[in-house]
C-alpha cells in the first residue's frame, strides 16, 4: 500500500447494497478509519422517536446534540429506525448540522466514508468515488439476512421487505438537498453476482489504476 495517507474512499449507493460491508473491508486493507454516515442520521433518528416526536419535521436540534453514545446503541437498526432515518434524512437542516462533523472526521487521517451523498456532498472532492448497487430483490435478502441470520424463503414476506426497500429509494433519491444519485465521476459497481471478497477486489482495482494502491 502507498499513498494512503488522508485519501477519501466515498462508497455511496443504495439501502443494503452491500456498501458497509465494501467500506469496512477497505478500511481495514488501506489502513484508514471508517465512517458509516448513515448511522448518524439512525442515532439522529431514535432520538426523535424516543422523545416521542415526529421524525418527518424534527431533528435538528437532535443532530446538533448527537453524543458518540448515540451512534453505540444497539437498536439502531429497527425496521422503525429504518423509516424515521429517511425522514430526518430530507431535513436541510439535519444535514447541515452533521456535515461539519462528517468531514472533520476525514479531513484527520483521511477515511473510508460511506452513505448516499458522500461523492456529491460531503467530499466532492474524494479521491475515489464507488457507487455500489443491486436489485431489489438481492438486496432485500441481504437485508433479511441481516436481521434474522438466514435468507427469506416467504415470497410473501420478501416482496414486503423489497417493497419497503424501494420505497426507502424513492424517498432519499427524491429529495431536494442531497438526493442519492451517483457522483457524476462515481465508478459503478453492481453486486448482484458478487461476493464481499469480489467487490473488495474491484474496488481495490479501481484504486490500483489511479496509483493509490500498490499490493498485488
Ligand atoms: O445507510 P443506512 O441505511 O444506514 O442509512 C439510513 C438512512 O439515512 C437512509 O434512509 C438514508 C439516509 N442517509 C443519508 O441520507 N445520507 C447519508 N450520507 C447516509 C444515510
């Protein structure tokens, strides 16, 4: 590895992509820190929620409070959480207030950063730009998976989850500030027929042919 030193990995792309899974394995080869940027605006969410508010018009005043406690908790990634995170997501004012926070976290040592307008927003300027996808109905296994560690054999239950995913799209790819959208100069990555180790390696492919990368 060379040159790694304050390098920006931006990894956007949809809900359970597989773009965390992509983020942390980078991180941890390239030797950088990682920030899942989407667990702020979740931490920013289960305080709405807690306080019993409305997550579609509160949360300002949430995300400028956000403690590093906040982001540890275990509940974070709730079906409920799901739907609220989305909704503080559209909020200008939510944004802004964690935008400082996220690029004073790269701006250190540089770092892998992953979410919907890390490319676009936060670091337009990130050496490398990967947006990572799949199809709905892989990425709704992939989220099942997740929560109750085996794949959905329901085809009742997947379309729900698939449904819900989309929906989730829908909603952060059309708001007005920040909308999930590829970076103009994002390298697409499809995951349908990959493994973690696949994208792993073409991500560091990508990195390679810029120089960032030396290992074999
Ligand atoms: O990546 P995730 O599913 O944990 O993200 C939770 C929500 O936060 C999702 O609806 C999109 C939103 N989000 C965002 O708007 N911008 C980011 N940089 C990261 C997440």
């Amino acid at each position: 590895m060379s040159g790694t030193r304050r390098l920006i990995v931006a990894v956007d792309g949809p809900a359970a992509a597989g773009k965390g899974t992509l983020a942390r394995a980078l991180a941890e080869t390239l030797g950088l820190p990682y920030l899942d940027t989407g667990l702020l605006y979740r931490a920013v969410a289960r305080r709405v929620l807690d306080q019993g508010k409305n997550p579609a018009e509160c949360g300002a005043e949430q995300a400028r409070v956000l403690q590093t406690e906040d982001l540890q908790r275990d509940d974070l990634r709730a079906s409920e959480v799901d739907r609220a995170a989305s909704l503080v997501a559209r909020q200008p004012s939510v944004r802004a207030a964690l935008l400082e926070r996220q690029r004073e976290f790269g701006q250190a040592h540089g770092a892998v950063v992953d979410g919907r307008d890390i490319g676009t927003v936060v670091f337009p300027n990130a050496d490398v730009k990967l947006f990572i996808t799949a199809s709905p109905e892989v990425r709704a296994q992939r989220r099942y998976k997740q929560r109750h560690g085996v794949l959905c054999d329901d085809p009742a239950l997947l379309a729900e989850e698939v449904a819900a995913l989309v929906a989730r799209d829908e909603q952060d790819a059309s708001r007005a500030v920040s909308p999930l959208r590829p970076a103009d100069n994002a390298i697409q990555i499809l995951t349908d027929d990959l493994g973690a180790e696949a994208v792993l390696h073409r991500a560091l492919d990508v990195l390679r042919d810029r120089g960032l990368y030396s290992h074999s």
